[in-house]
C-alpha cells in the first residue's frame, strides 16, 4: 500500500517545488541602472580610481604596455581624443578589449567615463 502514494507524493513535492520557485521578473528589476550616478563625476573623484584599479597596472610610465600611459590626467586625454580609450574598455570591434585578461568594466563604470568625457574631461 505504500508504494501506491510514493510516486504521486515525489511529483507533488517536485511540481509544488518547481512552480513556488518561479519569478516572473521585470527588466528593469533585473537591471537597475539608478544606481549609477553620472551627474557629477569628476577626475580626481570617479575616473581617476577607476583607471587606477583598472589600468595603471599595466599602463604607466614605468611599464608602459602597448606604449600606453594613463598615469596622468594628460596622458588620459590623448587616448580620449584618439577615441581609443572608450573603445577598448567598451571592447568595440577593431579595438583591442581591456583590461587583457581581466574583467569588462562595469556598465556603470563606462557611463561615468563617457559621461566625464562629454563635459570635455576636465581636470577637476
């Protein structure tokens, strides 16, 4: 008599699991971009960290790879002008992506720099 209700019981608990388990979620719960602030993002504060953390490692004055700097606020700006910069971070084709090897930047991260370079990228 056991055996009769096992089978029922296990698809029960299987189909009761698998539909409480279910989430129907919006686009936009999914992903929030509020979050990032491109209002006021300046040099020194947001674009600054952000190529340390990211680039400098690798692209400074005493290891300069590929032949690029972004040590300084003027060394960052001939890679703004050449457009060479976005692309690579935003890994357009024809551009080499970066960080080599490492993680995308973070969509967040890559408003705040096109935001930075629309305002004429200050030194702020």
């Amino acid at each position: 008599m056991m055996k009769s209700y096992f089978w029922p019981v296990i698809l029960s608990i299987i189909l009761f699991g698998g539909i409480s388990s279910c989430k129907w979620d919006s686009e936009e719960e999914l992903f929030d971009n509020t979050s990032c602030d491109t209002t006021d993002v300046r040099y020194s504060l947001v674009i600054k960290p952000i190529l340390e953390d990211q680039c400098v490692g690798c692209h400074n004055a005493g290891f300069m790879s590929g032949d690029v700097n972004l040590e300084t606020h003027k060394d960052v700006l001939v890679y703004v002008k050449n457009g060479l910069l976005m692309g690579t971070i935003k890994h357009e084709p024809g551009f080499s992506p970066m960080p080599k090897g490492g993680q995308k930047f973070s969509d967040c991260q890559i408003q705040q720099l096109q935001a930075w370079i629309n305002k004429g990228s200050p030194n702020d």
